[in-house]
C-alpha cells in the first residue's frame, strides 16, 4: 500500500481517485515524496505525426523563407535569430529568455529541428535548457544543435535539471568549411579563432592578459575550500603578480587561522564536505573539453544560402505550346523533357520561370579584438563581398552578433565596407533597446491604475529603433557606406519569395490603447473609484517606511509565460543592500525591464546574496546572467569586485563549477554555502563564517530549514537588523518545519502553485493550494502573507475562496510593495476580479467542467459497487 489515500476533494465532497493511478506511480529517493510520472503515450503519437509530415515536406523546396529577429540582444534580453519557412524553422543563438519570447510570440517550436550556436557562452546557450524543455513537451522528436564543442557535455551536466527523456538532441560539432545541408538551406561553417600570438601564450581572465604559469597557480588556490563551508577564490587587485604575491607574503598567518578554525569547526562537530570533490569525476569525464571550449575559444560563424527553387510553370507557355493538361505538365514542372504526340520535344525551360537562386546570408560573431584578424582576413569570406565572381554570389544580408566596441573598431568597419552597398546588415547586440515583450507592459498600465506605486510604470526603452538607410560618412578615415538595420523584435526580413526588410510586425507598445480597453469593461471605473476611497479613508500620519521592500520578479511556475516570469524575489532590505530570493530564467531581463538599463546597474552591484531553495530548473537558471550582469554592473560603476554570496543546496555547486572551468569563469564572482548548513535545528556553519555572512547582508540571523517537495529543497527566514523577519517558503506541500522555522514572521512568502479544488494534482506535485498557503501562515501567526509561484494556468489571478482574508495578499511580475503598504494589498482583489473578469470566469467554467466529469466517474464507480453486491 502506498503512504497517502489519493482522494480528490471539491467543495466538501471527497472522491477517490481511479486504481490506474496507483499502478502508474512511483516514489523517488526520498521515500516522503510522491511522484506522478508523465504518461509519454501521446507524446510518441505526436512524434510519430511530425516524423511523416516531414518526410512528405522534405521532397520540395519551400516557396516562402523569412528570417525573423527574436531576441534583438538589447541589455537584459536574449540575442537569437530565427528562420522559418512553411515546412521547419530554424535558430541561430538561442540566450537566455527565449522561450519566454517564443511563447509570447506564438512561434512554433514544434517545427523547430535546427540550433545553430555562433559560441558556447551564456549569451548564446542561457537558453537552450528552457526551449528544449518545452520542445520536449510539445512532441518534437528531436533537435540537432550546430557549433563549437561543449553543447552536448553542457547538457550532460545539467541532466539533474533538465530532464530529456522524450527529446532527442544530436550535436554537430563541425570544423571549418564542413557544411550542413536540407531541402531549405545550405550552410557552411567558417571558424574564426584568436590571433594565434594571444592564444598560444596567454589566457584572458577578467580581461587581463594572464601567463599560463599564473593559471595554474591562481586555480590551485580557486580549490581550497574554506573549512568545507564556503567556497573562496581568493580576492585579487588589478595587478595578478601583486595579488599572487600578497598570498605568499601571508600564507603562514592564513594557515593558522585555518587550523584554528578547523580545531573550532571538530570541536562543535561540524560536518564538512568538500564541494570540488563532485567535480573530480566530471574532470576525468570531460578531460579534454577545456582545450576545445574556453582555452581555444573558437567561434563559428555561417555562410547560408536557400537551396535552388524550380522557376514556377507557366500554364499560358504549355497552352501555346500544345502541351495538353495531364501527366506532362507534372514532368515539366518536375524539371523533365516531355515528347508530344506529333513528336516535339519539350524542355523545362520553355515553359518554367527562371530558377531562384536563392539568396546567401552570413551570420557573424566576432567576439573581441582577439578574431578581427582572423575575420577580416578569412579568404572564403571574401567570396561573398565586392570580389565575388559574379552578383549571385554576393551576400544579400550579414547578421551581426558582434559587441558594439568591436564593430566600431577600424579593422571591422573596413571589411564591412567590402561588402556591397546593396547588402544589409543586421545588429543584433547591446545597442538594441527593444525587449521583445509587449504582454509585459500592457499588464502593468492595467495593474498601475489599481496603485501607481505597487505597480510603477516599467524602466525598459520599449521598441525604439534606429535604422540608418544607406549612411555615408568618414569615421577614422574609413568611408562606411551600406545599410545598417538595428533590430526590434519580429524585425523581419524576406528571403524568399520576395526579398526586402519588413517592420510591419515591429511589437509597438501602445498605453493609451492599454487603459482605454481596461476602462472599458463593465464594472472597472466604479470599483476603481471603490478603492481610492477605501484607500484615503486608510491613511494616517504614519510615513510608510522607505525599507525593507519586495520586488517580484517572477510569480510563476515551471515555464515562464506573457505574464509571469519563473521564480524571482527581490528583498530590498536598506538601501544598498538586496538580496536575491530564488532567480529563474529571465531574471537578470526582469530587474532590467523594471528599472531601465542605467539604474538597473546600481541594483545589481548592490546585490550581495542569491538564495536558492532547490534546484528545480525554473529557480535557478537565471543565476549565470545575473553573476555576469552584476559583474559588468560593477565594472561600468568603477567599483570594487566583491564576490555576493550564493545560498544553494550544494547539489547545485557542480553545474556551476562545470560551467566555470569548461565555458566562462563565474566561480570568481561568488561564494558558495550550503542552504544545510544553515538549518534552524543543528546550524554547521562555523562561527567567523557565520558573522561574516550576517554582518555581509545586514541580517540579525538567517535559518532554512528542510521542506516538502524534492530532495534537498528549503525554505528559509531572513531576520534583518532592525527585527523584521521575513520567511520565504520555496516550493512546497504544506510543511511543519516551515511553520516552525516561520513563527511570528512579519511577512511570509509563500508558493500556491495550485487552487483549491486541484488538492489532489498539489499534492501529486508537492506544491501547496491557495487555501494550504494560507493555512501555513496563519499557523506561524505570520502578520502579513504574499501567495506566489502561480500554475501558468492562472496567468492573470489565482480563483479566490473565503480563505483570503485582510492580511493575504497576491504578487504579481514587477509589483514592488513596501512593508507598511501590504495592509492595501487585500483590497485589491475585487477590483482585479473585475479587471481580469474574462480570465476568472473561464477559470471557473474549467473548475465546472472539472467537476462534472468527476461526478461522472463517482457515479461510475457507485453503478460498479452496486452490481457487485447484487452479484
């Protein structure tokens, strides 16, 4: 028998669930946790429907191929190119967020066969963990991906997040001049590579110059660890040798501070772990994956050109010819000769349109000034600018991946310049400002007539372009002249059947529009007006206090959608100091989207925690873009690099550390410790750690404790110095050491992935109903609580119940609410019921159905008792 009785409970009624689901489920290591595995039946049916409709698409050329911005690389967004035509679709760089684009935008995944990576960083792969997630649950097949080594490793590594059991991913790993080929595209694979005099003798590393010798040195001190707590890289001045030097000069002090605090740590029985032991076998595994990625540092760039398209059948030809209707015109437009009864022979030619060559694009990514020579000295590049043989050969656009520094160097405008004045070029970088996302703004001038300052107006510059036709200037003596387009999302441009730029489809934000619709619907202006009263009539002489505050920047769950983004809380405990609470996909967008691209900087370098409560894909994902956001933040500020202190379960710490040795270095901008380590009942971090920490983030204690929902998942109470506490539960079922850990919180932060009627499917998932969270909170006599972490189900409201009392509130995306303002929050609800009327009531219509068909099955069930007590 199995530990818990599966029932279903709706509206007082309790109804057990079908035998079937006790033969399908099964338990994970943790024996308290009830797993619901997926039924991969339909997902192989529909596999099986994509696999034949390609097989039939594949015998023609398609007749409309359009390439198409969706990520435009702006600060915060994503930089991922797009190429769709009637029979598949195609990406090039896939960053992180794009899946949310993709999903917001209606894109068809399902017909996305190709991945096509310029370089293995996270600006170009932040992505593909999300996208082939949800590629996954749509029924693709499989997915091939294009480029550098290290992709297929990178998904190997992260396995314990992403789990790919029904999708299928081959790597191509390709060298220069290799090619891929389909019935839509060739491509060929041009590799770019350092100035040979840098790579061979030197390493970049926060871009300075370092001795291969140094390396070594500096990652034999990177593996210490800190009495198995925290993981130190030690901090270095600008000038390496100094740093190195310093270390030696005080390496007998700091190796007895260590054995004291060793002698410490055995004395109060501290458990210690080392966290690079998980990553000896990764070494072995991946032994010679650094030399491939990170050392040799190679980009590959694509020449792409459509394959040959027949020229169409004139009908009017065949008539003049004598050509009768049939079987022959089918030849002909096959491409073969057909004899005519008196005899004439008959060839294609005389009766079809000229073949369409098809245009070639180039797509491009130079890095840093390490490949302009490679580059601008690639002699297969130069077949397709002013010196190619004939026009046909000519590149019809290039699409520029490069940094903007790199495109105003002098060397990069001069081979741009040997393009032709009729070849377009497409910017894809940080020069962009759109973000790809309107849903995002039309909910928040909807939310910001509720309260302006809960829900400010977002920071982001919106869709602004610059696109500069036929530009002819002199800059540092090279005369540009050709056409530079800067990209907003949907920016598209037609290759066939037609060629030409086309920004019709541009996303436009349009707030007039956006208040306009709102106002309009029945009941909104009177229960707007009903709140402003309620609120006046609340005020008092008390000025709110400017701190702590909460910013969430992501309310939702598993995948991100238009409205809310995965798991992301900002606690905003002084005024320079934040600490960031779970940090999904799209976080590092989210924080730029609300404060605009040059006050997002300063809230970045003030960030000096990430806490994760589990390593579930969608809470932490997000952490590598906001470590290099943070670290480029500091840099533009001209402040000093301080590494923040990262909160995880340490099963997180490998992936990290993988990352780090085989794509980018990340390790130097943080310092790990174990959430274990911090439990309310046993704490193991040892005392100087401890108050550093505590001193570091302006806390009077923090404590975890273990949860229910996976293994190694928790929650956690943050206690600032002025006494206020705030708990954040992570995912969770309704949990007794929460309670614990949270009693007399002033706030409490809490999951309720699921509505009250779905208790069963919450429990299957180990996540809460609204009903339970609130529940929880009244238990731990929590004064204020914030439901979060909403089924995408629910993307504008969760249903409401008679449980949502004066001190329950809902978050939304980009809501910022400060402590004295959460006493509002309850009053907001029946003016958003009315606002989000359409979505609440089919909601409700869904839960109706819901019922019907369990009563249906009750009834079912109650006929089969009764047969067999008559029988």
């Amino acid at each position: 028998m199995f530990p818990y009785c599966l029932t279903l409970t709706y509206r007082n009624v309790t109804l057990p669930l079908l035998r079937n689901i006790y033969k399908t489920s099964s338990f994970d290591n943790n024996k308290s946790n009830f797993i619901m595995p997926k039924n991969p039946k339909h997902l192989k049916e529909i596999q099986k429907q994509r696999l034949k409709s390609k097989e039939k698409s594949t015998k023609y050329v398609p007749g409309k191929v359009t390439l198409q911005v969706l990520g435009t690389g702006a600060k915060g967004a994503p930089r991922s190119l797009y190429i769709f035509s009637d029979q598949t679709r195609y990406l090039f760089n896939c960053g992180e967020g794009t899946q949310r684009l993709a999903h917001e935008l209606k894109l068809k995944l399902s017909k996305l066969e190709h991945i096509f990576v310029t370089r293995p960083v996270w600006k170009n792969i932040g992505g593909l963990p999300g996208i082939t997630l949800t590629m996954q649950d749509v029924g693709v097949p499989n997915v091939s991906i294009h480029g550098p080594p290290g992709m297929l490793e990178m998904f190997d590594a992260a396995k314990k997040f992403v789990v790919l059991k029904n999708l299928k991913i081959s790597v191509n790993e390709s060298k220069s001049m290799d090619t891929f080929e389909d019935n839509v595209l060739k491509i060929k694979y041009l590799e770019v590579h350092r100035d040979p005099e840098v790579s061979t003798n030197v390493n970049i590393r926060n871009g300075q110059i370092i001795e291969d010798k140094e390396i070594s040195a500096i990652d034999e001190s990177f593996n210490e660890i800190d009495d198995g707590s925290i993981c130190r890289r030690e901090r270095r001045s600008r000038s390496i040798s100094t740093s190195l030097e310093d270390e030696n000069s005080n390496s007998s002090s700091g190796k007895s501070k260590r054995r004291r605090r060793r002698r410490r740590s055995r004395k109060n029985k501290s458990r210690s772990f080392s966290l690079d032991s998980s990553m000896s076998s990764t070494s072995d595994k991946y032994k010679n994956l650094g030399d491939e990625t990170r050392e040799k540092g190679s980009v590959m760039c694509y020449i792409c050109r459509l394959q040959e398209k027949p020229g169409a059948l004139s009908l009017e030809k065949c008539v003049q010819l004598g050509v009768p209707p049939g079987p022959l015109l089918g030849k002909l437009k096959a491409g073969e000769e057909v004899v005519l009864e008196n005899g004439r022979v008959i060839k294609p030619e005389e009766v079809c349109e000229p073949n369409d060559l098809g245009p070639i694009f180039i797509v491009v990514d130079c890095p840093s000034k390490e490949y302009i020579t490679s580059l601008v000295n690639n002699e297969e590049m130069k077949n397709y600018q002013k010196f190619a043989k004939n026009d046909d050969e000519v590149a019809f656009l290039v699409v520029h991946f490069t940094p903007k520094e790199i495109m105003e160097d002098p060397r990069y405008e001069a081979w741009m310049n040997m393009f032709l004045p009729s070849t377009k070029h497409l910017i894809i970088n940080e020069t962009n400002t759109c973000m790809g996302s309107a849903s995002v703004h039309r909910i928040q001038h909807k939310l910001n007539m509720v309260h302006k300052d809960i829900f400010p107006l977002l920071g982001d510059d919106g869709t602004e372009s610059d696109e500069l036709e036929m530009e002819s200037n002199v800059k540092n003596g090279v005369n540009k002249i050709y056409n530079r387009i800067q990209a907003n999302t949907l920016t598209a441009i037609h290759l066939r059947p037609r060629r030409g730029l086309d920004k019709s489809e541009e996303l436009k934000l349009k707030p007039k529009e956006y208040r306009e619709e709102t106002l309009a619907l029945d009941g909104v202006p009177a229960a707007l007006q009903d709140l402003n009263v309620r609120i006046q009539s609340c005020r008092d002489d008390i000025v709110p206090k400017e701190y702590p505050r909460v910013l969430f920047l992501g309310t939702g769950s598993c995948i991100p959608n238009k409205t809310r983004n995965t798991s992301g809380i900002l606690l905003e405990s002084g005024k320079d100091q934040n600490i960031l609470m779970d940090c999904g996909e799209g976080t590092y967008g989210q924080l730029v989207r609300f404060y605009g691209r040059s006050k997002c900087d300063e809230v970045l370098a003030n960030i000096d925690a990430i806490y994760v409560s589990h390593i579930h894909a969608d809470h932490h994902i997000g952490i590598i873009g906001v470590l290099q956001g943070r670290k480029a933040a500091l840099r533009n500020l001209n402040r000093e690099h301080k590494p923040l202190k990262l909160l995880a379960p340490v099963q997180l710490y490998p992936w990290l550390s993988f990352y780090d040795r085989y794509f980018e270095e990340i390790k130097t901008e943080f310092e790990f410790i174990s959430n274990s380590q911090l439990l309310q009942t046993g704490y193991e971090l040892n005392r100087d750690t401890y108050d550093e920490l505590i001193e570091t983030l302006n806390l009077e204690n923090i404590k975890t404790c273990m949860v229910k929902h996976c293994p190694n998942a928790f929650g956690v109470a943050f206690t600032l110095a002025d006494g206020f506490k705030l708990t954040y539960s992570g995912d969770t079922m309704p949990c007794e050491e929460l309670v614990l850990l949270g009693l007399g919180s002033d706030l409490l932060i809490h999951e309720a992935t699921m509505e009250d009627d779905l208790e069963h499917e919450a429990k299957i998932k180990q996540h809460s109903t609204t009903t339970q969270a609130i529940m929880v909170g009244k238990r731990m006599e929590a004064k204020n609580i914030l439901l979060t972490h909403f089924s995408q189900r629910y993307a504008k409201l969760p249903i409401f119940n008679e449980n949502f009392a004066e001190n329950v509130g809902i978050a939304f995306d980009n809501m910022q609410v400060k402590m004295d303002d959460l006493r509002l929050l309850p009053y907001f609800n029946p003016v958003l019921k009315t606002m989000f009327l359409e979505h609440y009531d089919e909601m409700e219509l869904k839960a109706v159905k819901r019922q019907l068909r369990l009563d249906k099955m009750n009834e079912m069930l109650n006929d089969k008792r009764k047969i067999r007590k008559i029988q």
